[in-house]
C-alpha cells in the first residue's frame, strides 16, 4: 500500500523545493535562532525589512554557488593531479671502464658493513640493504621503496673513497624514502649505522640534479681524499611515456666524525 501524506489545506506536492525556497528557509531559521548581543541589547537579524529579504536571499545563494564552484574547482584539481609512479626499474649508472676498478673497496680490513641510515633533515631513518650492478650495467635498486641500499662495490662509510647509497623517490602507493632528498642543503647531517654500533657522521656539502644523459659517473664512484658519502634517487621531470624520471638527484656529503 501506498503511504501519502495529505495536506488538509490542499494538494500534496511531489515536486522538491527550489534552491532559492531551500536557501531562504534555511537562512530564516538560523538567523531566528542567532540573534546578536551588543552591549547587553539583543539584536535580532530576522525579521528582516521586506526590501532586505530578496538581497540577503540572493546573497546567501551566491555564496552557496561559489562554494559549490570552488569545492568543484578542487575536486577537479584533485583528479587530474598526477598518481604516483612506480619506478622500480628506474636505471642509475653504475662505474664502469677505469673507474669500476677505481671504485672496488679499497683498504675495507677493520671497516664494519653499513646497517642503517638517517638523515634528520629530512625525515629518513632506514636499514641499509645490499645493491650490485645489474647486467644491464647500471645500480642496482632496492627492490622495496621503503629502504635505502648501500652499493657493495663502493668504499664502505667511513673509509677512504666515496660510499654510495641509493633509494627510491616514490611508487605508485605514495612516496619512496628519498622522496625528500633534492631539499638537503648544505650543512645537513647524515648518520650510518654500522654493524659494530658505530654511527660514522657525514655532512652534506651540495646537492646536485644530473639528466640521466649526463650523469657524472667518476665525479660520483671516484676516487676522493678522504672518506666521503653519495645520496643517488631519481628526480627532475617524470615522463609518463617512457615511465621513468629524467634526472638523477645526488646529494654529496663528506664525513665529519
């Protein structure tokens, strides 16, 4: 059986009220039931003069329209903002030639393995994975987002020569754990934990962007005078064609302590 509830003064409607009727009525009843208080003098913004009534109706309702654009305008900025990437296969140049020979561990006796990385600047703390080269020629990645990897085929942190350490900028589930690395700056302090639970201390001394075309391989695996650290992810443009960034971030850093 059919419910309707009939009005005794007339007909029953099936039509919903206008937006200008809704509009009015609501901004009727709050402004009934909100009166102001000035100086112990209750102040009653409703009823309003009949020549108010129409201007705060038409009021209201711009204001309405206006967040109804707005909330539309962000909503559409929401969905066409760009998803994360997964870049798992994002290639890092490895040394190669002169320089792999360069870059093998030189004098590692007494040097602990490296087990954890943290870079307060920027919000890391992370174990430390093992990453080689790949057949292709270049660095490994680690196979999660969420950890950084120390490259075996650098100085160990803390001895002679650059210790390499890469990771990840994001994934298609949000971002990597060097998502913030391009904003170190100078100065910015970075800890390795070690197998022996020594933490060796490394200060940032720039911060570079490299196109992939370009990447300074001996600059970043050669040889250098005293103990120093590279911070490697992927930055610059993500070109959604060939899915992958077009530029390498590397952060230098030499040892302090």
């Amino acid at each position: 059986m059919e419910y309707r509830d009939t009005d005794p003064r007339g007909p029953t409607h099936s039509s919903e009220p206008s937006w200008p009727t809704v509009i009015a009525t609501t901004l009727r009843l709050w402004l009934e039931r909100h009166p102001i208080v000035v100086g112990g003098t209750t102040i009653r913004l409703w009823p309003l003069p009949a020549r108010k009534i129409f201007a705060t109706c038409a009021v209201a309702a711009g204001l309405l329209l206006v967040g109804a654009g707005g909330a539309g305008l962000v909503m559409a900025r929401h969905h066409a903002a760009p998803q994360w990437q997964a870049v798992p296969a994002d290639p890092i140049p490895a040394p190669v030639g002169p320089i792999a020979a360069i870059a093998r561990p030189q004098a590692a006796a007494g040097v602990p393995l490296p087990v954890g990385l943290t870079i307060p600047a920027i919000g890391v703390q992370t174990s430390l994975v093992h990453l080689g080269v790949t057949a292709a020629g270049t660095l490994q990645v680690p196979s999660s987002t969420a950890v950084a990897g120390w490259f075996t085929g650098g100085a160990r942190p803390g001895a002679i020569g650059p210790a390499v350490i890469a990771g990840h900028i994001d994934s298609h589930v949000g971002p990597g754990i060097f998502f913030r690395l391009s904003q170190l700056r100078p100065g910015d302090r970075v800890y390795v934990r070690r197998a022996d639970g020594s933490l060796v201390l490394f200060r940032i001394t720039s911060v570079q962007t490299y196109a992939k075309d370009h990447f300074p391989t001996e600059a970043v695996y050669g040889p250098t005078p005293d103990a120093e650290l590279r911070l490697i992810t992927c930055g610059g443009i993500f070109d959604p064609k060939l899915g992958s960034y077009l530029s390498n971030v590397v952060a230098y850093a030499v040892q302090v302590s």
